[in-house]
C-alpha cells in the first residue's frame, strides 16, 4: 500500500512528521506540544524527532505526553511520514530524505535559491509554502507572525550592530538631551516595516518609512508616531536618504519572487562610514544588492564601511516567542491538510491553493518559475 496516496482519504490516518530544524542556529520548531494534541485529537499519528523542541523549551516528555512517539533519527522521520511540517526550508543534508509524493509544509523562498527548488523538483515531492499561503486580501497570514518578530528585531539588532565596538558609527537610537537621535530610513511599508517603526520610534529615533503605495503611506501616518514621518519611495529619495541615515532597514516583498534591488553596491559610497544596514528581505534574494545571507554564528560583514546583517532566520534567535506566534496561525492549515489531504483540501481552499510551489517535479507557482527561467505548469492539472 502507498501511504503517500490514502493520506487522501479521508478514512485514513495522516502520519505527520516533525524534524529538528538543523539550520544554523534555528531554535524553532513547526509544532508544539498542544499543536501535537490537536492532532492526535483528529485520529492522526505524530513522529516527532528527539530535542526537535528543544530550541524552543519543549521536552521530549512533553510532546510525549501529548500523544506523539518520539523518534532518534530525523531519516526515520522523513521515512515514516507523509506530511513532513517544518520551519525553514530544507538543507542539503535533508534533500536525499524527501521522497515522491510526500508533503512538506515549510517556509521555502523558492525565488531566492535554484539548488532547493532543483532538489524539490528532483524529489517529486508536494511542496507547500507557509509564504505563498495567501487570503482573498491578498495578506499572507502564515507569513505574518514571523514578518512582526523580523521587523521588531531589526531594530534590535541594528541599534546594537550602530555600537562602535561592533563597527558601527557609535550612536544611540534614541540620542540624549541635546543631542539628536539616530536616524533610521525604513524602506517598505507592509508588516515588517510597519513592526520596525514601531520600534524605532519607540525608542526615540528620527524615522522615515518608505513605501510604493500612497494608500498605504497615508494609513502609516495616521497610526505611527510623529516622530515617523512617510515618504514615497522612488530611486531619486531613497539616494538622497541614505546619506544620512545611520541605520538602514530592508523589507521590501513580492510575494514568491525575488525582491527588488533598492540599493546598490555604488551607493554604499554615499554612506557614512558605521552605518548599519539590516536586510530583512534577505531569504528572498534580498533588497540591497550588497547583502548575502549570513548566520546567528557570524551575522555580520563589512564593505566600503558600512555593516551588513543578513541574517536569514532572524527569528531563529528568539525561539519560544517566534515558534509560539508561527503555530498559532499555521496549526489550523496543518490540521486541514491532515484532515483531507493536500489535494483535497488545497482544492477546497484558495488560500492553501496559493501554497503549492512544486508538485511532482513540476512548477506550480508561476513567479518561481519566472525567477529561474523554467517550465511552469498551472495548479489546476493537479487538482
């Protein structure tokens, strides 16, 4: 009997996998204990690989005691089950696990990297994107939770990286009496952005944000502070802004497709010597031409004087806060995928629909395909 099929069925048992994110310094986990509970409730069996939530506070006795069996190897994971939930997508050392027909439901960013979604194809797997996953308002609930925690620590991250033992120009945020705050340029206005104004401002810096859209700068200037202050975002404001900026956030998003270069390697020239630049938008190919995903281990570079972090899982470092705000919108997708099946229930929900990037081989979501230059095939032949 082939279990990737019956999983179809909605008769059958979904088994559901949980692996140890082996990412670099990723302490998330996909499910927690009560997600595992919810489960089982629906009739379905969970492997969960030992100290997969350990990053983030949960016990092997938890998850346990929550229904599922707790498995040594992340092979006997991958071998045993037909929904495989994860955090960030998978490394190299997991791409030989994935097998033909098994669903793995992930954070992807497919755009951004050629060997995953050659690998994916190769698999004949069923890949379904956590950021793809989108409503009729065209807002991307799965990838909300970790765009709040993303924008909130790149300013963290940038206030500290904007220290000079750690290469910055040597200015607090908030400045003091008599003297001025730091000036912090925020380009793009969706959640990440708006979660780093918050913050910024919050703290007392010199804000700017700036967006495509003057609907939505004119919502942003209504609910932030007045010490944010909106600009519409073009090549000629952004140049004129950098030169006086001492932190720099990147959090542009074209949904599923590789985000757009913003700022240039000429135009770091224009800096002054210690800004900070935080490229939020780095897992998807980034929005400054300079950035390259770097690591919790070694978060930072510098180039003509200016430092770079790029961390790609930057809310890898905050785990319990970040797997908790995740499970909370992705758990009722994971129970509706176990329930039904991939196809049923993708053929029964836009949204989830929205989701599938790679099906057996083929490209099913189109600005992937565009990103790469490779065949695309529509959804609609699948379900």
């Amino acid at each position: 009997m082939n279990i990737f099929v019956t999983c179809n069925n909605l008769n059958r048992i979904m088994i559901v996998g949980l692996p140890k994110e082996i990412k670099n310094n990723e302490n998330r986990v996909a499910l927690t204990p009560g997600g595992v509970t919810e489960l089982v409730k629906n009739g379905h069996t969970v492997y969960v690989q030992t100290s997969a939530g350990s990053g983030s506070g949960f016990s092997d006795e938890e998850y346990t005691a929550a229904g599922a069996t707790v498995l040594p190897t992340i092979e006997e994971v991958y071998a045993i089950a037909e929904m495989i939930v994860k955090v960030k997508e998978p490394i190299e050392s997991e791409y030989k696990l994935i097998k033909e027909n098994q669903l793995v439901f992930t954070y992807f960013h497919f755009a951004s990297h050629e060997p995953l979604t050659k690998a994916m194809i190769e698999s004949k797997a069923v890949c379904l994107a956590y950021e793809t996953v989108e409503k009729k308002d065209r807002s991307l609930p799965l990838l909300v939770p970790m765009s709040e925690v993303a924008g909130r620590m790149a300013v963290q991250k940038g206030a500290n990286y904007l220290e000079k033992p750690l290469g910055g120009r040597g200015v607090l945020l908030g400045g003091v009496a008599g003297v001025a705050p730091a000036k912090v340029l925020i380009l793009g206005g969706g959640i990440v952005g708006t979660e780093a104004a918050k913050m910024a401002a919050g703290l007392g810096a010199d804000v700017t944000i700036m967006d495509i859209s003057l609907p939505r700068l004119r919502y942003l200037s209504d609910i932030l502070p007045a010490n944010v202050k909106t600009v519409m975002s073009n090549s000629y404001n952004i140049s004129q802004a950098i030169k006086s900026s001492n932190l720099i956030i990147g959090s542009v998003l074209i949904p599923g497709a590789k985000a757009p270069h913003l700022i240039t390697r000429n135009m770091l020239k224009e800096m002054q010597p210690g800004t900070v630049l935080v490229d939020v938008a780095v897992d998807q190919g980034g929005c400054i031409e300079t950035c390259k995903p770097t690591t919790h281990e070694n978060p930072t570079f510098v180039i003509d004087g200016v430092v770079h972090y790029c961390v790609a899982n930057m809310p890898g470092a905050v785990p319990y806060t970040s797997t908790l705000a995740l499970t909370n919108a992705t758990l009722p997708y994971v129970i509706k995928l176990a329930n039904k099946g991939w196809v049923d229930a993708c053929q029964n929900d836009e949204e989830l629909r929205k989701g599938l990037n790679v099906i057996n081989g083929h490209i099913v979501y189109k600005p992937v395909a565009e990103a790469f230059g490779m065949g695309y095939t529509p959804v609609e032949n699948y379900l």
